[in-house]
C-alpha cells in the first residue's frame, strides 16, 4: 500500500531580516536600481550511473505498479458513475481532508495521527522549481519537469493561487532522488526549509520502503498561512506512480493535508485506485480557496460554510 507520507504543517523558526538603506550621494541623482534576476534555472548535475540500491527499487517498484495496474487501479479517469457522491459527502471529506493533520511529532518520529486542526493555506504567490538527483536520468528529467509545471498550472486554475514554475526564489522546491541521494540528502533539506526538523529528515532520508513520496508545508511560527514546501519523491518510481505523486503532493501541499479513507472518488486516500486529481478533488480545491474561507478558520466556524459550498457545487444535491 502507498504511503504518500507526511504533508505536515511544520513550523520556521522566524528569521530577523537587516535591511541596508541605499544612500544617494549627493549631485549624483537618484541610485540606479539592480536589473532584476533572471529567471533562470541553476545548472543541473550531469547524469550519473545509479547504484545497486536504485536498480534494487527500480525493479521492485516496476512489479508494483504492474500489480496496481493488474487490479485496475491507479486509474486517471477522474471518477465515473461508479464512484458516486453528495453533496454531504463532499463536505464531509473535505472537512476530514482540510481540518486533519494526518501525521503528528512524537519521541522524534513522524506517526499517523488524525488530529484537528485550523484551516492553513497559502496566501502569497507560489514558486516551483524542480530538482533532481544526478542519477535521476535525462529523459525522466524532461518527463517530470513537464508533469509538474503542467500540474501547477492546473492547481493555480483550480484555485486562484498564483502559481508558476519559476528558479528565482522558489518557496515550493520539488526533489526527485533516488536512494543514494536521499541518503545524503540532509544538508539540502536543512538548506531550503531552515528549522525543518530531525524526524522529517530522517523520515526522507530513511524513507520508508512503502512510502512513494512526501510533502512539508510550512508556516512560519503560529500562523495558519503557508511560506515554504518541500516535496521529495523517489526517483526510482515508474511513470505512473511519478505522476501520482506529484498530483497528490503538490495538491497537499496547498492546504489538503489528509487522508480519509471514506473519500472516494479522490486520491486523498490510501486505497490507489485514483492517481490523478478526481473532479471531487477539484471541487475541493476550489472550496480550499473560496474567499469565504480564511486560513486560521477552526472547524466549529467553517463547518457550515462548507456545507454551502459543497451543496452549491453539485447542484443543490444533498
């Protein structure tokens, strides 16, 4: 079974910015401001020869997705007539999806656990930028890129959010490695999510065999508004257990945190029948950002404000 792994609301540790005042010698006119950065991707790492570990998982995950496929899943058909739903239906999984955090801290560990919590979501425009791993071949490269910027597009559409695939200052970084490389990758994960904490790394770095990919959004203090993500997701998976993971880290890392085994049709699930965002989940996505929503909002205050949007989403149906 997959474990899609943590989309946990981890806290920064707010940083103490020193601003330098610009002085304007004088008779010189006003000081001529710097060309903006370019938008320009930093140079990846020539292609290296993978390691006994990475053909190990290569092999063994290929027979996965053989065996997922076999039973007609990882489907990527959006839900059909055999995946019905309500309108009560849909808030109801969208409360458990949205209000849940789905993996809790404790004794330096990540643990399921659902435990309620406040509405977070971002508010500022996100930046995506891809990273992979040098044995992470060209063509898999290419093949991701796309995928990714095409799901971000679509999110932004979905939601509102401004959203672009950008590497000048990227707040939302997407690894793809593979087992020597998360194995090593301690100092790159403390590098661009200052304060991320020892159990998410090692949970990365000692990720577990059943866990395809993981996710971290981060706020900054007490705040229910998102700053940062990171997601990683193992460079050995095939093509469509790759695309599986970026629709559903990408669409957590937006606010959608849980799992709930009663969402169907959705990919917020543990069952992998879905791989790729269901109409459900877009409705859900769409809710997420409804202005009538605010991050901070606790259960108790939005609960009826979902069930409206939920009913005006499918028609009026109950």
């Amino acid at each position: 079974m997959m474990r899609p792994g943590p989309a946990s609301r981890l806290l920064l540790a707010p940083l103490l910015l020193a601003a330098l005042a610009a002085c304007e010698p004088a008779g010189l006119g006003p000081a001529v401001p710097p060309a903006p950065p370019r938008d320009v991707a930093p140079p990846e790492p020539p292609v290296a020869e993978p390691g006994a570990a990475t053909l190990a998982a290569r092999a063994y995950y290929a027979r996965v997705e053989a065996n997922y496929l076999a039973q007609d899943l990882l489907r990527a058909d959006g839900g059909g007539a055999d995946a019905p739903y309500t309108a009560r239906d849909l808030a109801e999984n969208f409360i458990r999806i949205a209000f849940y955090d789905e993996f809790s801290e404790r004794g330096g560990r990540l643990v399921p656990e659902a435990v309620e919590n406040r509405l977070h979501r971002w508010t500022d425009p996100v930046r995506v930028t891809v990273e992979f791993g040098a044995s992470v071949p060209a063509a898999q490269r290419a093949t991701d890129r796309a995928a990714v910027a095409g799901h971000v597009a679509r999110l932004s559409r979905l939601t509102g959010l401004p959203m672009r695939m950008t590497a000048w200052r990227a707040n939302h970084t997407v690894l793809v490695l593979n087992a020597d490389e998360r194995l090593a990758a301690a100092p790159r994960l403390a590098a661009l999510a200052p304060g991320i904490g020892t159990a998410a790394i090692e949970s990365v770095t000692r990720m577990a065999p059943e866990t395809y990919c993981t996710v971290f959004s981060f706020t900054t203090g007490h705040s229910a508004v998102y700053t940062r993500a990171l997601t990683v997701i193992r460079g050995e998976l095939p093509e469509r257990l790759r695309l599986a993971c970026i629709h559903e880290e990408l669409a957590q890392s937006l606010g959608l945190v849980n799992d709930w085994p009663r969402a169907r049709p959705s990919i917020f699930n543990d069952t992998e029948e879905f791989a790729l965002l269901t109409k459900q989940d877009e409705m859900m996505l769409k809710m997420l950002y409804d202005p009538r929503l605010r991050p901070g909002m606790t259960l108790a205050e939005a609960r009826p404000v979902v069930e409206a949007m939920a009913a005006e989403l499918m028609g009026g149906e109950s």
